[in-house]
C-alpha cells in the first residue's frame, strides 16, 4: 500500500534517531525474544537499514531488522547487502510480515504524501505494533515516523505507540543552529503546514526561539549550554518529556498532545 517517491538517502543520515530509538526503546527490544524492527521505505540504498540493525544490536544483540520498499527494483538492488539479522522484502504500509513488529521506522517517506493521508497511515501502522502485554510489563511496538535533511543535522520526527502518537522529538546539530525554529523545514508531514499562527507547534518554535534568545549569554559556554538552558526554560510551559541527558544531545522531546493541530 502506498506510492513509489524519490529514493533519497544517504550513509549516516538517521542517527540522531538511530541513537534516540536505542535510548529510549532499547529495553523493550531487549526484552522481547525475537525483535524484529522495520525499516519502512529505506531508499534507493540499504544504507539507513544497515545502520539501524548495527545500532539496534548495540542495546538489544538479538534485534533483527526487515527493510521494506515499495519499488521492486530498490529490493533487488538492496538484497546483496542481506546478512544475518538484515533482510529486504518488497511491500508498503500493510507491513507484510508474519509477526507484528516491535519498531517501524519510516523516515522521509510520508513527507511526499497528502497531509491529508497521514492520519490513515498512522493508524494502519500503528495497528501492525507489536500489542502490549502489561503482564509481561511490555509496552508494545514504536512507530517513529519523521523527516530530516539531506545529511541529518536537523531532524524532527513522531513516536507513536499502538495507541496513538505519544510524543514529537526535536533533534540538532548544535553548532549549526541558528535558532530553534530552524527546525521547522523539516517537521513530519502532520505538523509542517501547521506552523502557522493560531496553531500549537507555532507557538512552540516562536517560544523556543524565545528562550534560545534569552539563553544568549550562555553561547559563552557552547551552543550545548545554550540549548540546555533554553529547554529548561521552555519546561515552564510546554510538557518536555525528557531529561538533561538528551538536551546534551541536541534533542528535545514534547508530548504530542501539546503540538497536535488545532482542528
Ligand atoms: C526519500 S526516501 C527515504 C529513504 C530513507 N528512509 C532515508 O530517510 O534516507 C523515501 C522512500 O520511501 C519509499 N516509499 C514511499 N512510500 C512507501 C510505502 N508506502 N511503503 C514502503 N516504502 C515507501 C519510496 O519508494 C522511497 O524509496
């Protein structure tokens, strides 16, 4: 399901959430006993699914990693590079796997669709996660699904739970950052025609542009520092859902609930 766009890609492109994944839903792939990721619509190479296995395996050894495209011959040409624990099959949003996976991935696939379509794909892959068992303590499966530049130093990106979206997370190169709503060229497809007036993620950048400012002083320090202390500005209004460790990073995380569209 879904339509063949650009296959841009490039090596390296998705750390930042390679390495955000692996902090934060490392446990649960550690966990499970067979833990089986997505990466939906890896491109025109395999880069970007490689890496996500060999990040996987850094926080969960037995992490297995499916590469799903929707153009035939971007498996063909991605099937050289299968290995264990790193497979290709040709397939779209139906996720056409036996088991329901803990992660799918999908970045800078949706931002060539409809806005309008977003939130039916959302809920299609939401409903192929990996379900909870709060018996087991097991949260379920992670659908992030983002957009980033062309070189991933900026990047922006969903994560939803079979539920539903649960959080929006900002990530960074700091030291080529202007202000904060630099970010905003590359907010997932469900937000981008959103920063506008009147709506929350609007609002958000304009007050993180406002903290960064006030935060000047400690450009002295570094733009970590600098960013460090904006975020913690910004947790006076807006529900930052992560902790110093990640702001050093360059990242902050927000509930979805507080940037979701007006209407
Ligand atoms: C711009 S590339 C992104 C590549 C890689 N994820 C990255 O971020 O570097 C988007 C890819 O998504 C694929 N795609 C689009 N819709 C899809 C769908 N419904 N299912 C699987 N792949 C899809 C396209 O064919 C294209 O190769």
């Amino acid at each position: 399901m879904g339509t063949v766009t650009r296959g841009t890609t490039n090596p390296n492109r998705l750390r930042r959430m390679d390495r955000w994944i692996a902090a934060v839903h490392g446990a649960e792939l550690r966990r499970a006993d067979d833990p089986v990721a997505v990466d939906l619509g890896y491109g025109a190479a395999p880069w970007t699914a490689v890496e996500l296995l060999h990040r996987l395996r850094t926080v969960a050894p037995r992490a297995r990693v499916v590469g799903i495209e929707i153009d035939p011959a971007r498996v063909a040409a991605a099937r050289p590079y299968e290995r264990e624990g790193l497979l290709f099959r040709h397939g779209g949003f139906e996720v056409p796997l036996d088991r329901r996976p803990l992660l799918i991935r999908a970045a800078n696939v949706l931002r060539q669709y409809d806005e309008s379509e977003v939130a039916a794909v959302w809920q299609r892959l939401c409903a192929r996660l990996a379900p909870p068992d709060p018996a087991a303590g097991a949260l379920g499966g992670l659908l992030v699904e983002g957009t980033c530049d062309e070189i991933g130093r900026r990047h922006v990106w969903v994560a939803l739970g079979p539920e539903g979206p649960r959080t929006v997370t900002f990530a960074t190169r700091l030291g080529s950052l202007q202000r904060p709503s630099d970010l905003a060229e590359r907010l997932p497809k469900a937000l981008i025609h959103r920063n506008v007036p009147g709506e929350p993620v609007h609002a958000f950048l304009r007050d993180f542009d406002r903290a960064w400012a006030a935060a000047a002083p400690y450009a002295a320090y570094g733009a970590r520092q600098r960013w460090i202390r904006a975020v913690r500005d910004l947790t006076a209004d807006w529900p930052v859902t992560d902790g110093p460790a990640r702001w050093r990073q360059g990242e902050v995380t927000v509930g979805w609930a507080a940037l979701a569209p007006r209407s």
